[in-house]
C-alpha cells in the first residue's frame, strides 16, 4: 500500500468497523463518534493500527459465536444444563416429590 492511505480504503476500514459493532438506528453512538474522529485524521500509522484492531475485534466476535454454538448450556440454570445432559443420554430425571402443605 501507498505512504497515504486512500480515501476508498479509509471508508472501507470505517465501515468494516460500524458493522462489527451493535446496530444502532440514525443516532450516533458515542464509539461511533470516536470512530470518525479517528479516521479524519490521516496518520498511516493509525490506519494500520486500526486495521489489526478491526482483525481482533471480528475474531472476538467469532469466538463468542463459536463459544454459545458449542457451549450450549452456558446460558442455562444448573437444573436445566443437569436436565438437557441427561436426556442427552437417553435418560430422564426424577419428578422431584413435593410435600403438600394442609
């Protein structure tokens, strides 16, 4: 790439970053601001630190959706993460018994 980044590359790399984070409609989030305000000024070295920061941030975000896809339960109460394990395998637990108050 050149010393100066381009102007077509600062908006990609922008962009890139308002889609990893939570949509929002038409009102600017104070990061988004932030956001902006970084990319107006036109340091290189900022650009390159912002394209690894843009790297972490997408492999965090695959890590916590690869983490509920394969850690289903760790959401879930202790009674119910016991229940789905056991039928699991096959099995079902005990209707717990509850003494009637007179």
């Amino acid at each position: 790439m050149s010393a100066v980044p381009r102007p077509a590359r600062l908006r990609s790399l922008y962009r890139s970053f308002l889609r990893e984070l939570p949509s929002r409609r038409l009102v600017a989030s104070p990061l988004q601001k932030r956001i902006r305000a970084a990319f107006e000024s036109d340091e290189r070295t900022g650009v390159d630190k912002a394209e690894q920061y843009l790297q972490y941030v997408k492999a965090q975000r695959m890590y916590a959706t690869l983490l509920e896809r394969y850690n289903p339960g760790m959401n879930m109460e202790e009674e119910e993460r016991v229940k789905l394990t056991a039928r699991r395998v096959g099995m079902e637990l005990p209707v717990e018994y509850e003494m009637e108050k007179h």
